[in-house]
C-alpha cells in the first residue's frame, strides 16, 4: 500500500508541475496532496492534474460588447453577449485591435452562405485571458492574433502537405466562427499567431490578413531574386506587396492610375512607376524585358486581364484580390508558356513569418484608427467605400 502510494503522489506532482507553468505566481507547494482512500477517486485526482481545467482570471466580466451582421444586407449592431469560458483547444483573447477587411463587406452581403448572425473580423490582437483544456502552446498574458485562417482538422490531404489554410474542413474567424469586432474572441489555439508584445497591435492588425496574403503568396511563387515583379495596384494590399517584394529582392514596378502617385510609389521600394492612364502596362513591362511575375492586388477584371501580354516567357500573374469572371488572351499565355494562379491568405506559421520579416525589414502597414465603441461605423464604412488610407483599424 505505501509504495502505491508512492507512485500515486509521484505521479500526482508531476502532473502539478505540469499544471503550474500555465499559473504564474503558484507552486507546487501551493497545492496540498492528500491521502485518496479510493482508486477511482485517485485516478480522477490524477487525470485532472495531467489535463489541466480552464485557466482564466478572476476579473472577467460576466458580458462584452460584440458587433454583429444579424442577416443578410444589415448594418452592423452593438450588443451585449454573454462571456464563455474557451473549450478544449481554445483560448479567450481580450482584443486590443482589430482590422477592418473588405472581406468583411463580403461577409455583410452574404457571400459566404448564411453566416448569420456573425461576429465579423479576422485581424485580431489581443491578450490572453483565458486557456482551455489540452492547449500547451501559450501561457496567460501572451499576446496572440487572430487571422482569416482559424483552425484546421489536421488529417486532410491539404493538411498533411501543410497548406493548413486551405483545409477541407477549414475554419474561419468572422466568417464560420465569430471574429475580432469585439471586445473578446475566442480563438483555435493551433490557428492563433504569437504577436511581438512589444509591436503596436494597431499596425500588426493587418498583416493578419492583407500581410500575409502578400508576403505568402510572392515567396511561395518560384521567382528568383532579380526578377522583374510588377505589382498592380497601390492600396491595402498593394502598398504592402510593393515593399515585400522590394525587401526580397525584386526589380519591382508599381502599376497604377495616374503621375501623382510615382513619388509614393518609389517611397514604398519601386524601382519603376507605369501610369496606367498615359501608357499601356503590358508594354511598358516589355521594355523592362516582362515580368517574371505580376502581383493583381486591385479587383479590376477589365485592367488585369491585358496584363498578361506584360509577362517574360513562364512568367505569372498571381490574383489576390477577388475579380469575378475574367477574360485571357490563351493564345500568348500557350506560346509563351504563362500562368494565372490565386492565392490564400496563410496559416499560423506562415502569419508569423510575415509578422517577422516585416519587423525585421522594415515593412510598415499604413493605417486609419478608430475607436470601437463610438466610431466602428465610420471605420467599416471608409473600408466599404475604399476611402481609407490604406487600412482601417479599429482599437479597443
């Protein structure tokens, strides 16, 4: 009996000191073994120790404020909900900022299903406050985001080539799960993204979403550095692919609609500005040689479609801004041997690094801020109106 004891108290302590590294300011001290006559008591003691309960402060409020799209078509409405403790696998972050996306707006017109009523908004920074059961990778306080991609099954074909963001059972914050347009969210821990706690959130917001889309999308496409990289658009996304592109090691040419805009565009990192309403870009990029790759950030079908006549032989045109049917010249994309492809957003990992280099290299995202509680509709409004400069954030 006193060496089964043993064992049990033995075991009982390493599940403790599992259990308190998620307690800062607890010890193993703090917590008092006693004696369990029954086996069944103590098996129970024990599994408890080895799958920790929810982690959560003491002073959480019983309710939060959360933006909702009710239905279809509706503006957004400011409630109160009722705060609840993470699942297994979650984690409760109180956000600090969040960014306002025009996916948003295609969430809002219901092009995603019949989502209602949702929380949009998948550019979330926040703190964590709270830990569910089994997550290992974070602690209390540690700041996290909240990106387009929001947890995956880890067992599809996508998954296990670890395009997790692409998943067949994918999960999306604001969009299938309640997203950032409120004082707290909850999120999958195996999708949330550390953020550098010493970054503004306001500014690291839209690298949830717009950053990593476009860092993704220009290292994964096969282009050597030196290669000529034209990007095509200068708002929200284009703006940060143009110094993403710069920062890689590119010859890169910002495409866009009219001169006053040639200053702006050098600043950001180009080497070359083609005003789109003096001259024609596709020619204009053959006299640079073509690009090896052209980066459609703005969602103008009648503009990119002639782009790939601008391609070197092989080159691509990489689509990330939705632009519904679009016509292409095939005979030249057969001769010269071209290619359009699309890209989506990237996975924890992927947020991360997108997160890293920017601070590393110096990329900055330019943003509008707002305050949630009194001005969430003028933010989501400028966005909608493409009156914003370049990216609206909402800060909490």
């Amino acid at each position: 009996m006193m060496k089964t004891y043993t064992v049990v108290v033995q075991e009982m302590k390493n599940g403790i000191e599992k259990w308190k590294e998620n307690l800062p300011g607890y010890s193993a001290q703090d917590i008092r073994l006693q004696a369990i006559p029954s086996k069944e008591k103590t098996q129970t003691l024990i599994q408890s120790f080895s799958n920790p309960p929810i982690i959560m402060t003491s002073s959480l409020p019983k309710t939060y404020k959360a933006l909702f799209f009710d239905n279809k078509g509706a503006e957004l409405s400011l409630r109160d909900v009722e705060l609840k403790q993470p699942g297994p696998g979650y984690v409760l972050v109180k956000v600090v900022a969040c960014g306002v996306c025009h996916s948003d707006r295609f969430v809002q017109q219901g092009n995603f299903g019949d989502v209602f009523p949702r929380v949009p908004g998948h550019e979330a920074v926040g703190d964590i406050v709270a830990i569910g059961e089994g997550v290992t990778r974070f602690k209390m306080g540690e700041r996290v985001g909240g990106g387009w991609h929001g947890g995956h099954d880890g067992s599809c074909r996508s998954c296990q080539q670890g395009m997790f963001q692409i998943c067949d059972n994918e999960k999306v914050n604001g969009v299938s799960m309640d997203g950032g347009y409120a004082e707290y969210v909850l999120l999958r821990a195996e999708a949330a993204v550390r953020v550098p706690a010493d970054a503004n959130p306001a500014e690291v917001a839209p690298f949830l979403c717009a950053g990593v889309t476009v860092f993704n999308a220009i290292r994964n496409a096969g282009v050597l550095q030196g290669g000529v990289v034209a990007v095509q658009g200068l708002g929200g996304l284009g703006h940060l692919a143009l110094q993403y592109a710069s920062k890689m090691g590119y010859t890169v040419a910002a495409l866009s609609h009219g001169a006053d805009k040639q200053d702006f565009a050098k600043q950001l990192g180009a080497h070359h500005y083609i005003d789109t309403s003096a001259e024609d870009a596709a020619e204009a990029l053959q006299k640079l040689g073509g690009a090896n790759m052209i980066v459609a950030t703005a969602p103008n079908g009648k503009a990119v479609s002639p782009l790939v006549a601008g391609l070197a032989p092989q080159g691509k045109l990489l689509v990330l801004a939705p632009l519904g049917p679009v016509e292409f010249d095939t005979k030249i994309m057969v001769i010269k041997g071209l290619s359009v492809n699309g890209w989506n957003s990237g996975h924890q990992q992927d947020s991360e690094d997108a997160i890293a280099f920017a601070h590393q290299h110096g990329v900055k995202c330019m943003i509008e801020t707002f305050p949630f509680m009194t001005d969430y509709k003028q933010a989501f409004d400028k966005m909608a109106d493409g009156k914003v400069r370049f990216r609206s954030v909402m800060t909490f």
